[in-house]
C-alpha cells in the first residue's frame, strides 16, 4: 500500500504543480498582453505630441506638422481643435461626416472621456482651444471603473489572497479526484500483490476502472488454468522419477549382484571376468544416476526434507577426501585439502548428508571428465560472515555451453554431462540459503565456489 500512497502524492502534488505552471503561464500572458496593448494606445493615442505639432500660422490658418499628419494617416485616425469661446471646430483632418462641427459644453463633456457618435475619442488642452484625436470606430474599448482608495490599497493583499485560494482549491480538487482514483485503485493492487501469491482474484468491472478490472480478472483465470496445469505436470513428473527409481532398483541390484558373482567366478575366464566387472560398474552408475535424479526433483520442489544439525565443514572435507582415498582413487588423482587457520573451527548449520553429497559429486565430476588424471584441490575459507568451500582442478575444465547453463540457473533438462551432478550441488547448496559459482581457470581447469552461511557466536 506504501506505493499507492506514493501515488497519491505524487498525484496530489502534479495537480498542484500544474495549478502552479497555470497561473505563471496566465501571469505572463496577462503581462504580455498588457505591455502589447500599452504599446498600441501609445502608438496610436500619443495625443501630446500631435497636439503640439498644430501651429498657428500668421495668415491665422493652421498648420500640422508632417510627421503628425502621416501618424494620423497610418492609424486610419481624425482629428479637430474646437475654439473654447464659440465651440466651433477652428481646424480639421479626415473628420467624418457624422461628427459635428459645432459643441455645447455639455457635449464636449459628454465625449470627453468615451465616445463622439461611437468613434473613440481622446482630448488635449491646446494653446487655442481643444484638441480632439478620434479613431475609427470600434477600433478601442473603453470602461470606466471605479472603486474606492481603501480598496485599491488593499488590492495586493485580495490578489495574493485569491491566488493562494486558488492554489488550495486546486490542490483540494485533486486530492478529491486523487481519493476517487485511490480507492478504485486499492482493490486493484492488493488484487496484483495476491496474484503474486498465487491466490485467484476476481473484481467487480463497474466503475472508473472497470477495464482494467476485467484485465486483471482474465489475467487471474489465465494464471489459475497455468497454475493447475503446472502443477499437474510437476505431480506426474515428480511421480513418475520416484516409481522409475522405485521400480528399477530391484531389477538392477539383481544384475548387479549376478556381475559381482561372475565377476568373481575363476571358473571364467579373465575376459569373461572383466565384462562382468564393466556390467557391475555400468549398473552402479544407472543406479547413482536414478538416485540423482530422484534427489534433483525432490530439491527442486522442496520435497526433500532437511535434517539439520552444526556441521563442521574442516572435518567434513577431510572425511570426504579419505573416503575418496579408501575407495581406492586411481593414482592418476590426488586430493589437496587445504584449511585456512580462521576457518579451522567454523561452523554451519545444514543437513551434512547433503552437503557431503554436494561436495562428492564435484568431486567425481573432476575425476569422470578428466579421464587422463587431474590434480584436485578443496579448500575452506571463512570471509564476511560465510563458509566458502572451494573445489578446482587442472583438468580440461567446463565447456562452455554447460558454463553458460550453469551461469543462467538452467533446468536439469537443459544441462547434458556435467549438468545433474552439477544441478544437485546447486539445489543442495540454494537450500541452505547458499550460492554457488562456476568458472573456469584462466591456467585450466575449472573451479566450483560453495558459499554458506556460517554460525556465529550469537547463533550458539
């Protein structure tokens, strides 16, 4: 629920950021537009200067300067001077012809500041009268506000007011709509985290949502039919290694126990004995193999059964290498054990039928690909905490497609010579709440690295 809160800020806080980005963006506009219109009156209404350029020439006509009369011209604007005794229009440029040519001082008044028959006026005291400059018409607005000092004093203080009204009415807003999303998107997400538990789950498709309901409902059916389906694969395959096993190790411990009796049979001759041995040795293999894939599958549906008790890997290895040694280890192999003196005491909790199992199999995983000898090296480390156990050779190492599997955690079915020996070790080691890692040796050979938990003294 953690991220769904997260949501929801970050919701509540884009909303706000937006309502923010607003009200610059309409601020800058506003400027913009205020400055572009300031601009136009200027251009087109800068009456002062127009008015000064009206002169009064001797013969008592008047005169416009040039650049007045061609900013006039360019405005599509008009002007007049109205004598202030008589009211009379004393001089004229471009005055259309519904505009009068004589005012009352109550009509001079009237159009002072608004309009003279809807043209768009503005007025200047001039030295023989006033001068009226006039535009076309609706070409300017114009609206007279009026409001009282106290308010226009105080007019800082509504803006920031209402703007910081508006922020928390957009910030409400989205929290409002964010509460709405939240609460169709809850169901969803603890839907989605029960999915990943493998639970069913199935949601109303009415709503805000309701496609990605109906999603997640079909989504969920699919997964529950691939579930099953699964599942039954693995029970039949599961069932079927265990009766394999089962079935097969009566049958092949009698062949077994006939190749022994040939084998030692000096009635034979010695060709006849040493077939029968090679039967012995091939029906001891099938039987090691069957146990190992009895023992992968168990592991890798956590069907085998742990019997855990501290183990001390130093005696462990050593144990492992004189069985080898007593089993009669052909002379072309040799087994180093070497104990680094912090790891000479250290402990591990695990099942040591299994973990001596994991070692074994690296063990004759060396001495099975290495027909022409090898010299192997088992050494124990404690670092940071854990017990490294390490298994390498000089021998011809792992090729590189079985690297490559063993690397990327591939299924029992995908690795070919090396792979189940080598899979057992990585179930076995996985279970403990170990790693391993596989490599091969830049000077040859290759090395297998068993990383477990070791117990400390607060574990005693």
């Amino acid at each position: 629920m953690k991220s769904m809160m997260k949501i929801l800020s970050r919701y509540v806080l884009s909303a706000a950021g937006v309502a923010l980005t607003l009200l610059i963006i309409n601020f800058a506009l506003l400027a913009t537009w205020t400055a572009q219109s300031g601009k136009t009156v200027q251009r087109n209404n800068n009456i002062a200067q127009i008015a000064d350029s009206l002169v009064r020439a001797e013969d008592g006509s008047y005169l416009l300067s040039k650049d007045a009369g061609t900013s006039i011209e360019k405005n599509c604007q008009w002007a007049m001077l109205i004598d202030d005794g008589s009211g009379r229009v004393l001089w004229s440029l471009n005055l259309p012809s519904d505009v009068p040519e004589s005012y009352t001082v109550s009509e001079v008044a009237g159009f002072t500041r608004w309009y003279l028959n809807g043209y768009p006026v503005t007025v200047w005291k001039h030295a023989d009268g006033l001068f009226v400059l006039g535009g076309e018409k609706d070409s300017i607005w114009k609206y007279n506000i009026t409001e009282p000092k106290a308010v226009m004093d105080n007019a800082g203080v509504w803006i920031t007011v209402m703007l910081i009204l508006n922020g928390l009415a957009a910030i409400l807003l989205a929290l409002l709509f964010g509460l709405r999303l939240f609460r169709s998107l809850r169901p969803l997400a603890k839907g989605i985290e029960g999915m990943a538990e493998n639970e069913p789950v199935e949601f109303s498709t009415h709503g805000l949502l309701g496609e990605l309901a109906a999603g997640i409902n079909k989504t969920s059916e699919q997964l529950k039919r691939q579930g099953l389906a699964l599942k039954k694969r693995d029970d039949a395959r599961t069932t079927w290694i265990a009766g394999v096993s089962h079935d097969i190790r009566t049958p092949l411990s009698l062949v077994m126990g006939y190749a022994s009796q040939l084998e030692d049979d000096p009635g034979l001759s010695q060709d006849k004995r040493e077939q029968a041995g090679i039967i012995r040795r091939q029906s001891e293999r099938i039987k090691t193999l069957v146990s190992d894939l009895n023992l992968a599958s168990k592991l890798e549906y956590d069907m085998q059964p742990l019997r855990k008790t501290d183990v001390l890997p130093a005696a462990l290895l050593r144990s492992i290498a004189a069985d080898f040694y007593n089993g009669g280890l052909d002379e072309r192999y040799s087994i180093d054990v070497t104990i680094c003196g912090d790891a000479q005491n250290v402990a591990i909790t695990g099942d040591e039928e299994l973990l001596r199992r994991a070692v074994s199999n690296l063990i004759t995983n060396s001495i099975r690909h290495n027909p022409n000898g090898c010299a192997i090296k088992i050494t124990l480390e404690k670092r940071s905490g854990s017990c490294i156990v390490s298994v390498s050779d000089n021998g011809t190492g792992f090729p590189q497609n079985v690297l490559e599997s063993l690397k990327s955690e591939a299924d029992t079915a995908e690795l070919q010579s090396h792979g189940l020996g080598l899979t057992i070790v990585r179930q076995i080691v996985k279970a403990h709440g170990g790693t391993t890692e596989f490599r091969n040796l830049p000077e040859g050979g290759c090395a297998a690295l068993l990383c477990l938990p070791a117990v400390t003294a607060d574990d005693n």
